[in-house]
C-alpha cells in the first residue's frame, strides 16, 4: 500500500506551495508588474502550462497566499474550540499561530505588501483580514471581555505580525525575533487590568 504522505495530493500541495515560494520572490525582487508567470515558471525549472494547472494568474497567487493563511487560522480557532480556556491554551494558541505564520511566510508577504501597494490595491482583501483577527480575540476573550482585555490580546496577535518591521533581519536572527515576539505576546496575554 503506498504511503498517503507522498501520493499525487502530497506533490501537488508542494509544487503550489513551491510556486508561492518563488513568486513571493520574484514579486518582492522586481515587483508584481514586473514579474511574468513565464519568470516564475522559469525559475521553478516547469513549463508554463504546468504553473496554469495551479494558478491561472499572477492575482490568483496572492489571493492564495491569504486563502490558505485565512484557512490556517480557522484550523487554529477550532482547535482552540476543542480546549478548555485556559491561560496555557491562550499560550498555546499565540505560539501555533507564530508558527503558522512562519509557514505561510508572513513576514516576506508583508515586505511583498508595502513594496507593490499599487500593484495590488484592488487584490488584497482587508476585511478577511480584520474578520480573521476579531475571531482570534473573540476566541482568546471570551464574548464579555472588556476593551482593555481585547486591546491586548489584539496586541499580543498583532505584535508577532510586525515583528520583522520592528526587529529588521539585519540586527536579529528570526529565532530572536520570534522569542522576542513569543514572550512580548505572553507577557500582554497573562497582563490582568
């Protein structure tokens, strides 16, 4: 019986996240406009035909970044739901989320985002965004949290995301970084008013 970790759903999964990869690159390197998906399939060593079995456009792998990262988050809400609130839960949670936006390469997706706001302004959907951080702290609060309470939580979450920005790759490692951002989101999630 074959091994269900390296069948034609497995390679697929990767050959996508691999064309995310590389045009992540590429997008961040020349800029989205100037970016083709003749490069991109280039650089990946495919034909072009192959790059449109998983993405037809340049916008659909944007929009694929934020679908898939989105998706990752309501993995992470419902495991959260299936735990009791607990102050190691809200712990746990803040570290699997750093850790999901490690794998949805958060911080090189953020850098792509500044340097092609033109580009981009009519692709990027900010209100899934803002949807997705509301559930977060809705599920590390609690419906009657008070604004004190939401507002750090929102900081702790908030805080991972602009790590790179405020502890810039030249003077930190990413394992500084996200010790620095783990224990700055902990200290303000175990904060009491």
């Amino acid at each position: 019986m074959a091994d269900s970790t390296t069948g034609p759903a497995v390679r697929r999964e990767d050959t996508r996240s691999r064309i995310q990869e590389i045009a992540l690159e590429l997008f961040t390197e020349k800029g989205y406009d100037a970016t083709s998906l003749r490069e991109i399939s280039e650089r990946l060593g495919v034909t072009k035909a192959a790059l449109y079995y998983h993405f037809k456009s340049k916008e659909e792998i944007v929009e694929s970044m934020t679908a898939d990262h989105i998706a990752r988050i309501e993995a992470l809400i419902e495991w959260a739901g299936d735990q009791d609130s607990t102050p190691e839960m809200r712990r746990e949670f803040v570290r699997r989320y750093m850790e999901n936006l490690g794998i949805s390469q958060h911080f090189k997706v953020m850098r792509f985002l500044q340097q092609n706001q033109p580009a981009i302004k009519n692709m990027a959907k900010p209100a899934l965004w803002r949807e997705a951080m509301e559930k977060m702290v809705q599920t590390l609060t609690g419906p009657g949290a008070g604004a004190e309470e939401r507002l750090r939580v929102g900081l702790a979450l908030f805080g991972l995301h602009v790590s790179w920005m405020l502890l810039p790759e030249d003077r930190f490692s990413d394992q500084e970084r996200n010790e620095a951002a783990l224990a700055t989101a902990y200290d303000l999630l175990e904060t009491k008013s």
